[in-house]
C-alpha cells in the first residue's frame, strides 16, 4: 500500500475515534469488567462541564468530567480495538478496490502466451520452409534482410540506389536537387532483427522481419539520429531456393554472381539478364515505421530497474529432442558437450566481452563477435567516448547456464542460452565520479546470449587471443572481422563460434 | 488475480489476432478502470457536508463542546469526502452523464493519439475503447475504416459495444462483441495478400 494512502486511512482512523470519543467517551474509555468508574452524573454531552477540567486528561476532548474516574486520557482496549478496525477495514478496502481497479486496466498487447504461440507458429512455417528449399537458413536470410536494410538507407540519396531494383519493389530514388532538403543517412546500426512472420502460399513465400536500428540523418547540413523499429516484408516467387551464403551475404546478381551493377530497370549489367521481382530471390514488398524517436544521449548514465529477471525461461518447443539431433548431427554426447560449451564458450565469451566493454575497447574481442553485433556495441561505446563516461562492469560473476534453444540448416547452427550473472554496473565520468548504477550493489540479470556456427565446423573453443584461422594474434582484426594477418573473414562463424544476438528478458520471444 | 488478467489479455489479444488476419483492419482494445479522476466532486460533497455538520452545530438547541464541533466537522468533511471518494456507485449517481462521456471521449482521443493508431498507411486503425466506471464505450475509427463501411453498420458495432454493461460478465461480453464485429470487417476491410500488422505490439499509452 502507498504511503500516503496508509497516512490517510490513519488520519481518517484518528478522527473517527476522536469523533467517537467525543460524542460517546465511555465507550473509548471503558475497561474491562465495567471497571471504569464514571460518574453517572457526567453526561456524555459534556454541555454542563466544558469550561472545567478539559485538559484532566490530558488527551481528551469531551467534557472531561467523565474522564475524572480515571484512565484519564487513556486509549482502552475498546478504543484500541475501535481505532484498529477502522484502519483494517479501510486497509481491506482499498486493498479490494486497489484489485478491482488493476484487473479493469486492460490494454489488447500481446502476453508472452501470445508471443510464445507466434514464435512456435514461425519456427514451425520455417521448419516447413526448410522441407521446399534446403537451402534455406535462418542466419543468412537475416544477413540479406539487414544488408538490403542498410544499402537502402546508405544509397538513399546516391545514384547506387538503382543497385537496389532486383531487391526492392518500389525503388523511390530522391531525386530532390535542393540540397537543404534532401536527406543523407549514414552510420547505420541494426541492434536487432528477428523474423515475425512466415507466409507460405501456393504462388508465393513471404517473410516479415522486424528491425530495431537506428541511424543519422543529414539535412540541412543539420544533424539528428533516429531510433526505429520497422518491419519489412519480403516475398518471393514458390519454388525459388536460397542461395549460397556468398550470394546472400554481399548484394550480387541473383543470375550470374557478379557484384551487383543494375541499371534503373533492373537489367545486370554483366550478364545483361532482367531480374523480375521475387523470381530469383528475395525481394522487398512492402516496408513500415513501427515506432520512430529522436535518439538523445542524455540517458547514457540511466539505470532502468531490471524487468524480465523473474520471468520464467522460455525454452524453444521440443527443445530436449532438438539438442539431441544437434548433438547426433555433432557426433558428440551432449551432455558433455553442453559442459564444456559452457565452460569453454559460454562463460568465457560472456566475461572478454564484459571485460572488453568496461575498458571501451571492443578490439580485443573482435573475433568473438558477428559485424551486426560488433556495430551495435561500437556504436554506443563511441557515445559513451563522445560524452567522456565509461561503464564499467566489475566483479563480473555467472550463476546459471541454461540452453534454451538450438537451430540447424544446411549452412548454419546456432545456440541460444539464458545467462544468470551479476557484477557492480556503473557509470561514471573521466574524474570517476560515479554518475549512474552502483559500485557496490550488485546488479543481478539475465540474458539471452545466440552463437552461431558455420554448419559442420566441429570446433567449439580456441584459443581466444588468436586467430581461429592462421593462429596469429587476434590484435589485428579490423572493423570488418577480417584478420590483417591471413586476410580472412573470421566474424561469420566459418572457424568456430561467434556471438550474434544478446536479448533481454522482457523483449525475447523464443 | 494477475492470472485471471493475464488469460483474459491472452484470450482479447487472440480474438483481435483473429480479426486482423481476416481482414485488413488493426484493431486496439483497451479496458480502463475510469477515464477521469473527478476528485472535485469528493471535494464538493466533503464540503457539503462539512457546512451541514456546522450548521447542525452553529442552530441545534443544545451547546457543544467547542472540541467536539472542531473534530466532527473535519470528520463530517472527512467522511463525506471518503464515502463519496470510495464508494463507486454513490459517486457515479452524483457525477453528470454529459461530464461522463465527455470525459471518456477526451481520453479515447489521447490514446488515440498518443499510441499512434493513427499511423497505419490506409488508415485503417480502429481503436476500442471501454470505460468501466463511466458504464460507456467509445469506438474512434480511422479515416479509411470508418469511410469502409455504412454508419449503420457503425452504429450496430457501436450499439453491441455500449451493451456489454447490461450483461453480467462484461469482459465476456467485450470478447464477444469483437467476435460479432468480425463479419464487418471481413467484408468491408477484406484481407489483402501480404499484409503486415502495422501498429506495434508495445503501444505507448502512457498519458
């Protein structure tokens, strides 16, 4: 109960037991046995006596002459118990009230029932997918959605956009020569991106994605970063299969392979083919804002209590049978490779990261990250830099390692677990001061941490501080997740395990 | 409690998941205990009363104790203040249906507003709202839904909503008359191929 409702009932309390004893002193007064002993010719109406002996008492109101028998000014039991009910049935009251009004606050959002129903709803169409096209994989269709995602807004307002024809119905290039009001969107960031729906018909196959991002926008030769949530939907023609991860992955002629290079009408220019919308591969339908805020810094050093810590863990459907196919696929007992992944892999990704975060020098940890999560991390550490803060995560400790669900395809498998870990969370500016969270109270959490693996790669754990690749040292791996030592890509998952997606509890939904 | 709640959420969100993949309409729902805080007519009332205690106590015949007549009028308030502040059904009675439904009308608008039901492409957002200590429902449809289909047809969706006060059970009675709208929309907001729910599903409706 609020404070200030238990301070008024008490009020409301005390003044009716005042308003009692003064109407009907003997009641609030009197002890058990009847051994008060108040002069009978004292009425209760105190009219005759006002003038004498009101402050006998030392507490009462009425006449006072009623009191002179004694317990003069005292709250007797019947007063006590008076006073008491009148606090407890108002208590019960507003309790029943307080119940009544919350169970009327009703608005049409999805539960997490409904979330889990729709997440088993997709995986299930996947799975269905998957038996049409083999080719089909989760990860990959994701790396193509975000990288269309992020050429349209990079190219928006640049003649490259055209590139973007086979892939989008309705390529709408700017072409605004007014400078002040043409828009110009740069540095990107994809923080997460999920499938949410899977349509699959006679003629055609259709995937909605939904895309946390944000992004700059220059206009004006003024500046302001956006926060968006969108959902994109793609479809393509039935009996179209997925292509190889290299075609996916980098924007390319569907037909021939070769860097994309379209003209206005989508013809490639290498092999002079005209790729017709959703026949070779993806292409975008439609596209939506969700939800668009003006990203401001200014709650970089804001702690949010923890919201989904309690909340029950939500495994995927079948997940004990699904693990077991992984492991036979594997050729490994899973049991004993569940202990060391969360050993080798789990727990010592889990602290490099933490540690790599709290120095803001994601470097180190370059190699055990996908690009799509290193931008995003890279992205707010350069704001924490920008605004001379540093959050530090100290004293990092993991409780509880839980497997929650496994995905396989032909090209890809990853691993989602929820983490149970606490540490001192804080932030504080260049002279130290702490300016949010606590260096002293433990900050308990949970997380869902997605690996993902190159299918039929066997290694799970390497030495970390090397190359999975050549084993140089992993002091040269750019931005781009290529070592500067053997020019490989190693931040796709093609050597062992890289962290993908870290979801929080409230907004995870299987 | 939060049990009841959250499989009646469960079970409204389904039957609006339902209507939308039947037709091109997004639809939002929202329950609220009541749409204003009317605390002035608690106020009024206390006030009343305390004016009454004093003038029982300024013309009764017999004297009082002067702490008697202090307490007990700022008691009187106080339980005036409290009975009607407390006690729905009394102050329902004394509140004007012309203040109720005005009431209810502005805070449909702001969540209308405010969660941007607005914000669909074909304007097709219809937001549901139902105030319970107001007894009154309050349906505000987007342009392109509420040009979609005759005001009688309106009307027959809006009558069926208003009606659930007079059923016993009036959550059932709000499932219920969401599953009866389910034709209109159907046939007037036929489903389009490819459709995308376009309202997010963590609507901000804090006011």
């Amino acid at each position: 109960m609020k404070l200030y409702k238990l301070l008024y009932i008490s009020v409301i309390a005390l003044f009716a037991f005042f308003l009692i004893n003064s109407i009907l002193p003997q009641v609030t007064s009197a002890r058990p046995g009847g051994g008060h002993s108040y002069s009978s010719g004292s009425s209760s109406s105190s009219s005759s006596s006002s003038s004498s002996s009101s402050s006998s008492g030392g507490g009462t109101y009425s006449g006072g002459s009623s009191q002179s028998g004694g317990g003069s000014g005292e709250f007797t039991w019947l007063g006590m118990l008076i006073l008491v009910s009148i606090v407890a049935a108002a208590v019960f009251i507003d309790k029943y009230v307080t119940n009544r009004k919350e169970a009327k606050e009703i608005l049409s959002t999805p539960t997490r029932e409904n979330f889990r129903e729709n997440t088993d709803k997709v995986e299930k169409a996947i799975k269905e997918l998957k038996k049409i096209d083999p080719n089909f994989s989760k990860t990959l269709f994701l790396d193509f959605a975000s990288s269309i995602y992020t050429k349209y807004h990079s190219w928006y307002d640049k003649p490259e956009l055209k590139n973007l024809v086979p892939y989008m119905l309705n390529v709408r290039i700017d072409n605004n020569k007014d400078e002040a009001i043409k828009k110009h969107i740069y540095n990107i960031v994809i923080g997460s991106i999920h499938i949410s729906e899977v349509k699959l018909q006679s003629a055609t196959q259709g995937i909605v994605v939904t895309i946390e991002a944000n992004y700059s926008v220059k206009q004006n030769n003024k500046r302001t970063r956006y926060i968006v949530t969108e959902k994109w939907n793609f479809f393509r023609d039935a009996g179209v299969l997925s292509h190889e991860p290299e075609k996916m992955r980098e924007l390319s002629c569907p037909n021939c392979g070769a860097a994309a290079n379209f003209t206005d009408a989508g013809v490639c220019e290498s092999c002079g083919t005209l790729i017709k919308p959703g026949e070779m591969q993806w292409e975008l339908l439609t596209s939506s804002i969700q939800n668009q805020e003006v990203f401001e810094t200014g709650g970089l050093a804001y702690y949010a209590p923890e919201k989904g810590t309690g909340y029950e863990t939500l495994f995927q459907k079948n997940y004990k049978n699904e693990f077991e196919v992984f492991a036979k696929n594997n050729n490994v007992e899973f049991e004993v490779w569940k202990n060391n992944f969360e050993t080798k892999v789990a727990k010592q990704y889990f602290t490099k990261i933490y540690d790599a975060w709290s120095t803001n020098n994601l470097n180190v940890v370059r190699n055990l990250l996908t690009d799509r999560l290193y931008e995003s991390f890279d992205f707010w550490i350069k704001n924490y830099k920008r605004k001379k803060l540093l959050n530090k995560l100290d004293n990092v400790k993991v409780y509880k390692v839980e497997f929650v669900k496994v995905d396989t395809d032909k090209f890809y498998e990853s691993v989602t677990i929820r983490i149970a870990a606490s540490c001192f969370d804080y932030v504080q500016n260049k002279e130290g001061k702490v300016e949010g969270g606590s260096k002293s109270i433990p900050r308990v959490f949970t997380e869902y941490w997605t690996f993902i693996r190159r299918s039929g790669v066997k290694i799970d754990d390497y030495d970390y501080s090397k190359c999975p690749n050549c084993g140089a040292p992993a002091n040269k791996i750019g931005q781009t997740g290529i070592c500067d030592y053997c020019d490989t890509k190693i931040s796709n998952g093609d050597f062992s395990w890289v962290l993908s997606i870290i979801t929080q509890d409230e907004v995870y939904k299987g | 409690m939060d049990n009841l709640k959250n499989s009646y959420k469960k079970d409204l969100y389904s039957v609006i998941e339902d209507i939308e993949s039947n037709s091109k309409v997004e639809i939002v729902t929202m329950i609220k205990s009541q749409s204003g805080v009317y605390r002035d007519i608690s106020f009024f009332y206390g006030a009343v009363i305390l004016f009454l205690a004093y003038s029982f106590f300024m013309f009764s015949p017999p004297e009082f104790d002067v702490y008697l007549i202090y307490f007990f009028t700022i008691a009187a308030f106080v339980i005036g203040f409290s009975i009607v502040e407390f006690i729905s059904p009394i102050k329902s009675i004394l509140i004007s249906k012309k203040r109720k439904n005005k009431q209810v009308e502005i805070y449909a608008r702001a969540i209308f507003q405010k969660a941007g039901i607005r914000h669909t492409k074909d304007k097709i957002g219809v937001f549901i709202y139902v105030s319970v200590f107001e007894k009154q429902t309050y349906i505000i449809a987007d342009r392109g839904a509420e040009m979609s289909m005759p005001n009688e047809d309106w009307e027959e969706i809006k009558t069926k909503f208003q009606n659930v006060f007079s059923t016993p059970n009036f959550y059932q009675a709000v499932i219920e008359s969401l599953q009866s709208s389910k034709p209109f929309f159907s046939k007037y907001l036929p489903p389009v191929e490819n459709d995308v729910n376009e309202l997010p599903d963590n609507l901000d409706v804090d006011i």
